[in-house]
C-alpha cells in the first residue's frame, strides 16, 4: 500500500500463481495494528475492500491521518477465500493542521 492522502491508501497486487481457479474477486484487508501477523491477519480485519476479479488495484478511503495500517490481500474464487498475501505496511499522510486560535 502507498499513502494517497491523510485519509486514503492506495493498493495493487498481482495475480496469484499458480491460480486455483477463476478469480471473481479479490478482497482487501488493513488494520490500524502495528503488530499484525500473518497468523493473526484472518482474526482483526477493520477495513475490507471487495473488488472485481479483474481488478488488481483499490484505494481505501476514510482512514485516520499519520496512521500506520498493515494490509493484505486475498484471492476469491467461487469454492472460496484463498490464501493471505505477505503483510504489508504504510502510513497515511500527515494532515493540515489547525488554524491556530
């Protein structure tokens, strides 16, 4: 992921190989959680992105600013969810500040 605003990070990935089947989406995951594993990964997700099986990019929107999400990436196909992508980590941009009072 790369930050894109205070609020939005920007994600791609590539097509899983070998592949398992068609994919008929694909499914973002990011969570505030600086400590996230690839075992915990399944168990905490606060953000969740469902794209289109031809998509291999999103942007998640309405996060906190100067934040460090840790995300990963799922396949879908019609038997299921697949494995989890390796864990990846950004920070949101920092926001404007204040107008001082």
């Amino acid at each position: 992921p790369v930050a894109g605003s205070p609020t939005q990070l920007f994600s791609s990935w590539s097509v899983p190989i070998p592949r398992n089947g068609i994919i008929t989406a694909y499914t973002v995951y990011c969570n505030e959680s600086t400590n996230l594993t690839n075992t915990e990964q399944t168990n905490i997700p606060i953000i969740r992105s469902l794209v289109d099986g031809t998509t291999l990019a999103t942007t998640l929107t309405g996060l906190n600013p100067y934040t460090q999400y840790s995300c990963y990436v799922t396949a879908n196909t019609s038997v299921g969810e697949g494995s989890p992508s390796n864990v990846l980590t950004a920070i949101t941009n920092e926001a404007v500040p204040s107008s001082p009072q």
